[in-house]
C-alpha cells in the first residue's frame, strides 16, 4: 500500500473516531437532559463506565444505522409515500432501542417515545459532524467522489468503447414558474448569483411563448413528450365520458402521457438512459422519482415513489428535511401575518393547509428531486430533467416578486450551485441547461376585485340561482337584470329562473382561463345554440371589464359587441392585440382541440401594469393570455447550437432539446447507469444533502452550502 493510501485510510478513521466521540458526547448530554433517558446501573456508575456505556451504545447505534436501513429501504417499497416520514423516525428509534438492548448489565434505559428524540439527534449530530469534517479537506471529498463514479461505472451496464471518452450527458432543470424577465431581474439584484455567472460566462438565455394553456401540464408534456394537443387548459370537461381531467391527478397524467405517446409514435425525450424527477410525466425515461403519471401504480412496478425512499433511507436526511420542513412552516406563517398587519394588496387566503403544501413543495420535494439528480449525475446518465416546483407554489399566494419569493429563488439558486459542483466529479461531462414551463403574472383575484366568482357570474347569466352574497353584487344584479330583459320578463324581487335538470353549466377554472362546459349540449356547442340556450350569458360575460375575451365556436367575443372571426385573416390579431404578438395563433390553435370547451373565458389583462385576474384564489397565476406568465425562459451553455429565432409552444422547445442531444461528442450511449438495488444506492449515498437553509434576514454569496459540498472557489 502506498503512502496515499495510507495517509487516506489513516484520515478516514481519524473522521470515523471523531464522529464517534461526538456521537457519545451527544448521548451523555441527552442521558443528562432527558427525564426518561439513563445510561447506568439502578445501583449507580461510575462516571468513566456512564461514558463506556455512552460510547458502547454510541457505536451500536451508528452501526445498526449503517447496516440495516439498507435492508428497510427494501422492506419498505411498498409502503405509501405519505407515512414513509414519520416511519423513517419510528424506525429510527427502534434501531436505537436495540442498540441500548446490546449494553450489557442492562446499564440503560428509555421510553420508546424518547428514543425517537434521542436516535433523531444523534442522527442529525453524527450528519452534520461528518459533513464538517469533509468540508476541512476538499481533496477526501473529492477522492471519495471519484470512487462512487468509478464503482457506479463498475457496476452499471457497458459504456463506450473502451478507452473512449464518454460523450457529454444533458442536465435539464426546470425552475418551474420563473418567467423570463424574473430571471433576469433576479440575476441583476444578486437573488441568484449561481445563475448569473453561468449567465456571464458559459450561459445565454433567451425566452419562448407558451402556448394559450400556460401552465405545467400543457408546457411539459409538450416538452417531454413533445405534444400537447388537446390540453385545454389546467382542468377540463370531457363530455363523452363526464370526466374533468385535472393534470396533476395522477389517472389524468397518465392518461394524458399515454395520448400523446400515441399521437407522436415516440416515447418520449428521456427513452435512451434517461431519467425523470419530479415531474408530471415521464418523457419515456427508465429511471423515476416522483413521477406523477406512474405514481397511481401499485406494487414494485411504482419505482416513482423509490425517490422518497431512497433519500429518507438514510435517518440524517429525514431529520435535516424535517428540520427544514418545521422551519418553512413557521416561516410561511410569520410571513402571511406580517402581510395582514401591513395590509398587503392584493392577498390570498394563506391558512389551512397551505403552510404545509408550501413546506412539502419547497422543502421536501427540493431535497429529493436534488439528491436524485446527483445520484443521476454519479452515475453518469445521459440524459435527466427535472422540475423544481418551490417558486410556482409560493408565487401563487405571495405574489411573483417580493421578499418571499425573493427567498425561495436564494435558496434554488443554492441547490443549483451544489448540482454544478457536484456536476465536475461526474464519469462524464454534463451540459447544463435551464428552462421554465411558464411565469407568473401578477393580480388581483376576479372575486377580490367584482366579489363574486365566475361561477356565480355564468350562473346568473344563465338564470339560475346563485347565493345571495353574489346576487348583491353590481355583477350579479347586472347579470340578473341582463337575462330577465333577454327573456323579456320584468325585474321581480325574489323571482328565480329554474331550468330544467341537467342544464347546470359546469365552470371550470386555470388561473387567469376558465372554461364552461353544457352537458346537455352533445359536442361542442355552436355559438347560435348557447344564445338559444342562454340569451344572455355571453354578452354579459363578453362585457365585464374583468373579462378579456371568449372563444366560442370558431368565434372570438370581446367586449362592447366586437366579434372576430379565427378564420377570416387579420379579425383576431386586431382583437386580441393587447395580448401581444402570437395571442390569436395561440387561440386559433386551442379551437382546433377535441375537447376544447363550449366557451373559453380569459381574464381582462392590463398591458400597462402587467396584471390579470385569476379565476382562483392566486395572486400570481398563470393558465391563459396575458403578461409574463406566457414567457419562460430557456438557458443553454454556449457548447450547444442556438434556438431558433422565434421558439412558440412547448413543442418548439421539445425540438430543440431533441436536437442538443444529437448534439452530444457522439451518440447518447449509457455510461454506469445502475439499475435495480444499484439505484438505491446511487440516491442514497451521502453526499451532503440537504442545502443549507439561507439564514432569516440575509441573502448569500454564490459559494456552497457548509452543510453541504465543500464550498472552496466561486461558481464559474
């Protein structure tokens, strides 16, 4: 063995007893804080045996922990995702149970509801102990690893020829929500230095239009799949069936993959040795986590859910995550008070069940999607897209720019900067590409602003009952008093017009696009049989100044009686001008759909101040037309040829993804990517996740977590 090599295995177990002694230290402080929490005899100890016991079960337990959770990640596959982190504590505290069980003498004791306390600290302590050991000798990171990308090479199928040099693998990451001018502004105000020396150096970013449905489900099948015809909207009525597809329930993502699969013959943009994280579908990608269209499947053959698995596996992660978890809570609910005591206009309703979404969104599903991503990385995949969905969520309810949001694109930017890093350890090179779905446009809510929801607008347009709130409004009184004079009665005080059953309209809302469907209607309904049907409903709806236009039947509808028709040339460019270059081939498309609704509502939009109204309760939507939700961004390194000039629709982009993996030294050939028991481990190696929190009040400089890779140069 050569002096190296002894110098690193001289290192390695210097680290090894150092986590040790810290470990036992940390359980002689609990023994000492905890009432039901002992470590010696009934008859009393010396404290030179308290501090063997502690070090006897200090060992034990952190042996158990490197043995056994392994062995649980399989036992524990079919498991439901939901209960997996509270077991991953249970567990936890099970193997400290047994680890005190093997003191001889019976020199300790704890409750089992201690226990769990007591095996989450140490887990934490024994995590971060070891982190900032590594983080004082770069070059043992750095050595360990190159040894799990070249054991990920020995185990993984074969690669390229022997001798060659792999081609480059394509990392795309989705910031999903960030539009294009918010990237550019965050750049600019130091929010997200990462992204802003990419930006200066090996970078371009340019924005693309997304279709008239901006929003996820609509952007990334196009992406991935590379089409999205027939996707309406976020939600939608399919009349043949009566089912309302909604894109993220995972039957609907599946269903809607499998669509689009068959309309273009091909799996998907990730089929040769690729991977898919965090997103709605699969792009045809063998390697999964949490994937919501293969997430409604039961048993093994679920491997979207390994992702929970596989990083939860490892007790520390569950802690630090749940650690994170309780912060982003407590953060989301100062900051929703600190905007009622300022009075913030416009605002959300931010209770409930929020404070827990955005902690999973932001923190939970971050952590994952990140430790995947490296796993994918190590073992050197050639192709890997993922979505990071925490600014979307937050944007929703605290509006796209501010302090909250400023925050959570810190704390991306961060995550980005341990994949880059961790990015030149990889068996191959990585070309890094960052992209949106949509952005976000900002807004007061159609309810805040006429205090009444569209549904009670089509309703009473429609003369049917609504509640008294709405019929109080000057929107509903106007509605009311539009269909009465329509059918030519007069204004009687508590009169109710009652169609007959089945003839409800169901109203469907996306952000700032809404769709109304008539059941009663087979196919789509022309624009004569709904005036028929309702006399009143689409001028009053055409002429509500929160209402920019609708499509009904080929049909434009704007306000004060203008009509343009989708195929006489230059009618809807004209009408829907404010809604800036490629709104009316946009909407002339949708009207192409198969399922494409009876009428289709898109909110007002203030060109002057960028604002729309969104039919649900978010103050920064996105769904239809109208200001920077229709204007993602696309970043490529230089390396790469450039878009073309003009990128329209989610499947423009698909295509030129398409085309930079052509792109690639070579052909896209596998390098160590592992399959079966080997993906486990790939996800659940160590590597120093999750990113550090940024602390409360202060940004950060560029550089590395400390609780995560060593943070030695800036980013380049």
């Amino acid at each position: 063995m050569g002096r190296g090599r002894w110098r690193t295995a001289g290192s390695a177990l210097v680290r090894v007893l150092l986590v040790w002694a810290v470990s036992t230290l940390t359980m002689l402080a609990l023994a000492g804080i905890l009432p039901d929490f002992r470590l010696q005899s009934d008859d009393g100890d010396s404290i030179t045996q308290i501090g063997l016991t502690a070090a006897w079960a200090a060992g034990a337990f952190g042996l158990l922990s490197a043995l056994v959770w392994p062995l649980l990640v399989r036992a524990l596959l079919l498991v439901p995702a939901l209960v997996l982190g509270l077991l991953v504590f249970f567990l936890n505290g099970s193997l400290l149970l047994i680890a005190l069980s093997l003191i001889p003498d019976g020199r300790s004791e704890v409750a089992p509801e201690t226990a769990v306390v007591v095996a989450a600290v140490m887990s934490a302590v024994a995590s971060a102990t070891s982190t900032a050991l590594a983080v004082r000798d770069d070059e043992a990171y750095r050595r360990r690893l190159y040894r799990l990308a070249d054991r990920r090479r020995r185990q993984g199928r074969s690669g390229p020829a022997r001798g060659g040099e792999a081609p480059p693998g394509l990392l795309m990451l989705q910031l999903d929500g960030v539009g294009y001018e918010e990237l550019r502004r965050a750049c600019a105000d130091g929010s997200m230095p990462t992204v802003a020396g990419l930006l200066d150096g090996s970078h371009r970013a340019r924005s693309w239009r997304t279709d008239w449905s901006s929003q996820t489900g609509a952007s990334q099948l196009g992406i991935l799949h590379g089409s999205n015809f027939d996707v309406p909207a976020f939600r939608w009525y399919e009349k043949e069936t009566g089912e309302v597809m909604v894109c993220n329930r995972p039957t609907s993502a599946a269903e809607l993959q499998r669509r689009a699969i068959g309309r273009t013959g091909d799996g998907g943009l990730l089929t040769l040795d690729g991977a898919s994280r965090g997103n709605l579908f699969s792009g045809g990608a063998d390697q999964l986590a949490l994937v919501l269209s293969v997430s409604a499947r039961r048993g093994r053959a679920n491997r979207s859910r390994a992702g929970y698995f596989a990083y939860f596996s490892d007790p520390a992660n569950a802690v630090r995550t749940a650690g994170s978890f309780v912060a982003e809570v407590i953060r989301e609910v100062v900051q929703s008070l600190r905007a009622r005591i300022r009075g913030d206009r416009p605002r959300v309703s931010r209770g409930g069940l929020y404070p827990l979404i955005r902690a999973f969104a932001t923190v939970v599903e971050r952590d994952v999607v990140v430790a995947a991503v490296i796993g994918d990385m190590l073992a050197g995949r050639s192709a890997v897209y993922a979505d990071l969905v925490a600014y979307d969520e937050v944007a929703h309810h605290s509006g796209p720019r501010g302090r909250d949001t400023d925050r959570v694109l810190q704390r991306l930017d961060r995550s980005l900067a341990l994949i880059v890093r961790v990015a030149e350890h990889a068996p191959r090179r990585y070309r890094i590409v960052l992209l949106s779905d949509h952005g976000q446009s900002p807004g007061e809510t159609f309810l805040g602003r006429y205090g009444l929801t569209l549904k009670d607008l089509v309703r009473a347009g429609c003369g049917l009952p609504v509640s008294r709130r709405a019929g109080r409004t000057r929107s509903g009184a106007e509605a009311r008093a539009a269909v009465l004079a329509a059918l030519h009665r007069p204004v009687e005080e508590g009169e109710q017009e009652h169609p007959g059953p089945g003839s409800d309209p169901v109203v469907l809302a996306s952000g700032n696009l809404a769709l109304i469907s008539f059941p009663d209607i087979p196919g789509r309904a022309s624009r004569a049989r709904v005036e028929r049907a309702h006399p009143a409903l689409l001028a009053t709806l055409a002429n509500h100044p929160g209402v920019g236009f609708l499509l009904v039947d080929g049909v434009v509808l704007g306000r004060n009686g203008r009509v343009a028709r989708l195929d006489v040339p230059g009618e809807a460019e004209e009408l829907l001008a404010p809604f800036g270059p490629g709104a009316a081939e946009a909407v002339r498309r949708t009207d192409t759909f198969p399922h494409v609704a009876d009428v289709m509502v898109n909110s007002a939009y203030d060109p002057r101040t960028g604002t729309v109204h969104a039919f649900e309760e978010q103050i920064g939507s996105h769904g239809g037309l109208g200001g920077e939700q229709g204007h993602p961004f696309l970043m490529w390194p230089t390396q790469l040829s450039d878009p073309e000039e003009e990128l329209t629709g989610a499947e423009a982009v698909h295509a030129v993804l398409r085309r930079w993996l052509r792109e690639a030294d070579g052909p896209q050939v596998p390098v160590a990517a592992p399959t079966g028991d080997a993906v486990v481990e790939a996800i659940t190696e160590p590597v120093g996740l999750p990113v550090e929190e940024t602390p409360p009040g202060g940004g950060n400089s560029g550089r590395l977590p400390s609780a995560g890779v060593p943070a030695r140069d800036e980013i380049r």
